[in-house]
C-alpha cells in the first residue's frame, strides 16, 4: 500500500487526530528509509569524504549512506548572551513556544515582549533549532529569522551536504527520536548530550534526492492537515447529528426510539448512551407500568421520608490506620458504582468497634459529598467498613430498590440536583442534610426492579458498542504502527 493510496483510503484506518500522527510518523519514516520518493541514477553521489558508518541501523538506498551528524553540521556551537546585550526587538524563542510533534510554532514574541534574565543562545536564518530537553516532545524548527533561544534548544547548522530542511525530517523521524530517548540523561528532565548528538548516526541521501523528499513530505503533511481538519469539522457535524438525535428521544422518549440510538451512523457516544437510558429510566419511559404492581407515590419532598442517611460523628485520623484491618472507605475506592479494595486504607477492629456511625451495610449506597460530588456506589454482600467524612451512607428502606436508587443519583436527574445544594465554592460540597433533600421518584418496587433490570440490559449492549468500537480503533492503530514499524509498506 503506498502513502498515496493510504491517504485516499483514510476513512478505514484514520478516524481520529492520534491516527493523523500515527501517519505523519509514517511519512518521516518513509522519507529517511529511501521509500517515500523513487531515487534518480542522475543525480550527484554523495561523497564519501566523512565517517561512513558500516552498523547500519536500517537498510538504506545504495546511492545513501550513513553519517555521523557532526560529519555534516555543526552542532551548538554558538557563544552564549547575556540578556542586557539582547536587542529589544529581537526574536525570543522558547521550548513552549514550540509545538510538540508537529513543531508549529505557536508564538512569535520579541525580547520587549517577554523580558527574561537568563543566558540565551543566538541563532541565524536558516538554523535547525532542537529541542534537547525532553527529546520524545519532538520540538524542532527551521528558523526563518534570527534570534535568540533558550539554552535547552540548540542551533544546528548544516553543511553543503545536507539541506537544512531536510535535517528537520531526520530529527523529527521515529528513527531519531527513539535514538535521542534512548541516550537521554537525568531522570526528571531527560536531555540529549552534545557528544551524544554529534555522533547520532544520520541516513545522507544525494542533495538532489533530498530537495524531492522535502517535497514529497511538504505535499503529504499539506494533505495531513486537510484530513485533520476535515476529521474535526466531521466530528462536530456528528456530535450536532448525535445531540439533535438525543433531544429527539428525550423529548418523545420510548425504548424504539431509544434503541435507534445505537445505530453507528448517528453516532451517540457511550457516555451519552448510558445517560440518555438512565434519563428515560427515572421518567418512566423504559419498561411498561403494570396496573397488578402495589402503587407508590412520586415523592416531591424530603428524601428522608423514605431514606435514612447515615454520617459517623468518629473519623478516624491518618495515626489510627493499621496495615490490616477493617476497612476505611474514601472517595477514592468508589469505581465504576462499586467499591475498590485496591490500595485500601485499614482501622484497626478496636477502633472500629468505638464509633458511633459510619458503619455500612449490604444494600447501602456511599454517597460523595466532597471533591466528586455524586460519585456513588452501592455495598455488596459480604462488604463491610466505615467511610471517611467525605462520604454518606444512603440507607434505602423496604420500599427502594439499592440499584434503582443508583440509576437515579446517577442519572442527569440526579446529578441536577447537586447544583442546588453544593455551597457553590471553589472546592464544591455537599451536606447529607441537604442530599436528604433530593426528591426521588418513586415507583411501584416491581416496577423498580424492572427498570433496573432492563437498565443492566442496556448498559452490557453500550458496553458491547464501547468494546467494539475500541477494537476497531486499535486494529487501525496497530496497523498503521505496523506501517510506521516499515512492515507491509510497498512504495
């Protein structure tokens, strides 16, 4: 398959902006292989007149070779600045004014417009500046004016030999990078050293070659940005198609209607799934009523009337946790509506056995009044322990279903709700006085159950949808890092 061709056929492979930097990986890895343009018996040999290297680290043309890049530029040599002897209006250039992966540059400021005090680097027109520190971010540029750099970016100046543009492609190619990383010191802030750049080995194709690759590649990455902007503009159309397609069944709800939605084509997303069934679920829009259920009032006022919420006035502190023991539950074990015994936090029995609340039970729902407000999960049989003051214990009684009362504390209904009692500051909470509060409504018990039942159902049919459509993604992703590998490309 040909780059051309991959282009054309993008919709089967490419779907996402990640897979549009999969493909320009692609091209840079065609490029300096000797794939991406055919070579021409015409043009000038490269000479041999610097250290060819014979351990190649992948097979080249044999009009190439392999250098070292000190052989045919001159690296970070430039004398350093003090910023007193740097012009006002000179061109001040720093590791985040550089894109990472596509090296655009995102601002153009001069010294007046951000003054800084440390020793700069200059640089000229026509310079290759690389970004050594942190070499995975893939921050190198071609310098189209004269300036001043931060000292984590090194001007490279090329020979006759090599084209400066084409010097970028070789940097920023996977070869390059996973040589950098590997020969990258310092733990926190990994850089490339200077004795490890210059002797980089570098794939030298003739001068006329490499002016026909940088222009095979300036034509590829022009079709690249197309395709990334036409992913973005599909993206929005879809998630306009997806949202009116919701709206829709929010505002005529039925199961029909419902199930339209996991049609691929309008494109709902799995999160927006789950909370258009758990919408229709608490509007009893999801399973029939049943005249035979015994009836149930729909609540409009306080919660308590039906629920009992529990807080222990005895949390303990970080000195009465032991290495085993009972646990302590915090907002942070709360996953996916269950509990997380990962990583648990332990009191010891005696201590637990001293406090006056904050014990669950099966059945139970923990309820988050700080940091995520609303995030949930209900105690499962054989569960015990006693939670952190960031949480409460919702008790349902008789009447309440414990997973019914998750879909709705769950569902936007319920999460509405928080809005109207949170304090509203910067760090957001809950009181249980308040979550008491919360009206609920309240179905027959079998009804409850039913819903429930035909909620699970739904969800493991968005969790199937989810499954596929992330198999999809990584069999076209694994195909394209097989092409960016160099397997199964023919040019």
């Amino acid at each position: 398959m040909s780059i051309d061709v991959l282009l054309t056929q993008a919709g089967t492979l490419i779907r996402t902006a990640d897979d549009v930097a999969t493909l320009r990986q692609l091209i840079l890895a065609l490029a300096v292989q000797g794939k991406l343009v055919p070579q021409d018996a015409a043009d000038e040999p490269v000479l041999n007149q610097y250290t060819v290297l014979n351990d190649l680290p992948f097979s080249i043309p044999q009009s190439w070779s392999f250098v070292l890049l000190k052989n045919v530029c001159t690296y970070g040599n430039s004398q350093k600045v003090e910023s007193e002897n740097i012009p006002k209006n000179a061109w001040l250039l720093d590791l985040e004014d550089i894109e990472k992966d596509t090296s655009r540059l995102l601002t153009k400021k001069t010294f007046a417009e951000k003054p800084s005090l440390s020793t700069k680097t200059p640089f000229f027109k026509g310079d290759v500046l690389y970004g050594k520190l942190r070499p995975y971010l893939n921050k190198v540029l071609l310098a189209d004016n004269d300036g001043f750099c931060t000292t984590e970016i090194i001007p490279i100046r090329t020979s006759q030999y090599i084209a400066p543009n084409f010097l970028v492609l070789v940097l920023k190619s996977p070869f390059f990078i996973q040589y950098a990383v590997s020969k990258s010191y310092g733990m926190n802030l990994p850089r490339l050293g200077t004795n490890d750049a210059e002797n980089a080995p570098i794939p030298l194709p003739p001068l006329a070659e490499q002016r026909r690759i940088v222009a095979k590649v300036d034509a590829l990455m022009a079709r690249c940005d197309e395709l990334e902007a036409l992913l973005t503009e599909r993206a929005r159309q879809q998630e306009r198609v997806a949202q009116a397609a919701v709206a829709r069944v929010l505002a005529a709800p039925s199961v029909a209607a419902l199930e339209m939605l996991f049609d691929p084509q309008i494109g709902v997303s799995p999160a927006a799934l789950r909370q258009t069934i758990l919408a229709l679920a608490v509007q009893g829009k999801l399973v029939p009523q049943d005249a035979a259920d015994e009836p149930a009032q729909v609540l409009l006022g306080d919660i308590a009337q039906t629920l009992n919420g529990d807080r222990s006035s005895n949390y303990p502190s970080k000195d009465k946790r032991v290495d085993v023991g009972i646990p302590f539950i915090n907002a942070g074990h709360l996953v996916k509506g269950a509990i997380n015994h990962t990583s648990m936090d332990f009191i010891s029995k005696e201590h637990y056995e001293i406090l006056s609340g904050g014990k669950i039970q099966p059945g139970d729902i923990l309820y988050c009044l700080r940091g995520s407000l609303g995030k949930c999960a209900i105690v499962k049989s054989g569960e015990f322990g006693t939670i952190a003051s960031s949480l409460m214990i919702i008790r349902p009684n008789k009447q309440v279903s414990s997973e019914y009362l998750y879909v709705y504390l769950t569902s936007p209904q319920g999460t509405s709700q928080i809005s109207k009692f949170d304090n509203g500051s910067a760090q957001p909470n809950l009181s249980a006085a308040s979550v008491r509060k919360f009206p609920i409504p309240l179905p027959p018990l079998a009804e409850q159950r039913r819903i429930v039942a035909k909620v699970d159902a739904l969800m493991a049919l968005v969790d199937q949808l989810e499954a596929q459509q992330a198999q999809a993604q990584v069999t076209a992703s694994a195909l394209l890092e097989a092409l960016v590998a160099g397997e199964g490309v023919g040019l």
